[in-house]
C-alpha cells in the first residue's frame, strides 16, 4: 500500500512537499534532510539504528559515497535481506535492539549514528545515555522523535487521554515523550552540544495522513493487517498534527 517493492524498501512517514510526493521520494527527503544537517561525508564512519529494510544503507552510500556503514536491526528478515545483498559499504549488520547497546557490539568508535524515524518507540533517556561510549569526540547524532509543545499542558484531560489511547495503539508510550528544553538538558548531560530541533510536523505528520487519504481514495479501504496498521498510522498522524499538541521533530546535536 505504501508504494516501494524494491528489495531494500522504505518504511518511514517520509517528508512530503511539493518535490517529494510519491512514497520513496518522500522517504528519500526524510533521510537526505537528517544527512544534511549532521553534515554527512564519505569518510564518516556511520552508524544506522533501526534501519529496517535496508533502503536508508544504500541511500547513504549511492547519495553520499559513505565507504564504512555499520547497521543495528532487530527483525531477522530485514538483517537477512540486507546481508544478501551484500552492499560493499555495509561492514556488519548487527541483529539486535538498538536499546542494548555497549562499545564492545563495535570495532571502532562512529563518526555519527542516525536513526531515521523510529526512537519515539522507545525511551529516549536510556537510548542517549549509550551513545556517547559510541561515539567518537565531535562525533554527531541525528534522530527522530514525538515532543510535547506548550499546547500540551493546557489540554483537557480527556484530549491527553486520548492522544495517549492513539499513540499506545502506535506502539508510542506517552510517558517516554517531554518537552524541548526537558530534551536539551537530557542530550547537554550527556555531554552534547550544538543541539539543533527542527520541528517537521506539517511536512511528516500531515505528509503522511495526506498520502494514504489520497491512496484510500483511490484504491479504497484495504482490510490486511499491514494496510490496518498503516491506515491506523495515518489517524494518528492526523490528529496529531490537527491537535497540535505533540510536535514532531528532527534533533541533531555533536559530541563535545
């Protein structure tokens, strides 16, 4: 239903806008936008948590000649297709959460970790606090993730108790999410800097409802699994982004 059948497929929200309106192109713009601004080179020894299929390791290596990717990825399918096709850039697939991770998984320290639109799963402060023994100094981080705004804290009980129903059903737990300047403080103990948060809600969250609307309406309602979860994944965006509530965001920042 999303529209990528290649063998190392996207699986993100994607970043919509006029330039990137089918479903890969808007996946691509998600990935080059987090690249761009931790400033990827071809030298970089880079790390890709939860890299899903695959599509995001052959984006950074034909888009941006990186030579040593290294991947975390806990589904045995995406680990298999990926080692069978064998992407000279991709030194090592390691199947594993990318929430028990220590220096010792690794040969080498990275230059910078991405982790393209799927840490609002999990609890952001145990994911932080592994990154730095990771890291090389002045090495740089770039994810995704679900923020509260100052909406938030003026919403009715039952508008929170609803955005916390919808994103359970997401498999986002509410009481991992907080503020902006919480996250700050959160990335500047772990010895960050150069904190950048970009909010992306428009061209992601409503991107993404506005797509499978548009893929509804032209195909119409689709009673699979996989079509329920991304049609269920679309609702979610959408209120999201009409609620105004809860942000979603890009941060990078740089190892001191």
């Amino acid at each position: 239903m999303l529209g990528d059948s290649a063998t190392l497929a996207w699986s993100n929200l994607g970043l919509w806008s006029a330039q990137a309106q089918t479903y890969v192109q808007a996946c691509e713009q998600l990935a080059e936008h987090l690249a761009q601004s931790i400033q990827l080179t071809a030298q970089d020894r880079l790390l890709d948590l939860g890299c899903g299929h695959g599509a995001s390791l052959q984006y950074w290596a034909q888009h941006y000649a990186v030579q040593h990717i290294e991947a975390v990825e806990i589904q045995t399918a995406c680990i298999e297709k990926i080692q069978q096709q064998a992407l000279a850039c991709v030194h090592a697939a390691h199947q594993r959460s990318f929430m028990s991770l220590n220096a010792e998984c690794f040969e080498q320290k990275f230059d910078a970790i991405v982790c393209l639109d799927a840490l609002y799963h999990y609890d952001l402060k145990k994911f932080i606090a592994q990154i730095p023994a990771l890291l090389q100094t002045k090495g740089r981080i770039g994810f995704h993730y679900l923020l509260f705004n100052d909406n938030w804290s003026k919403a009715s009980f039952l508008s929170k108790q609803r955005d916390q129903y919808l994103l359970k059903l997401a498999d986002v737990q509410l009481q991992h999410l907080m503020y902006q300047t919480e996250l700050e403080q959160v990335l500047t103990q772990h010895g960050f800097e150069h904190i950048q948060i970009q909010i992306l809600s428009e061209p992601v969250l409503g991107g993404f409802a506005r797509y499978v609307q548009q893929e509804l309406q032209l195909h119409g309602f689709q009673h699979d699994l996989n079509a329920l979860k991304i049609q269920m994944t679309a609702k979610l965006c959408q209120q999201l982004f009409q609620e105004q509530r809860i942000d979603y965001v890009q941060v990078t920042a740089t190892l001191a």
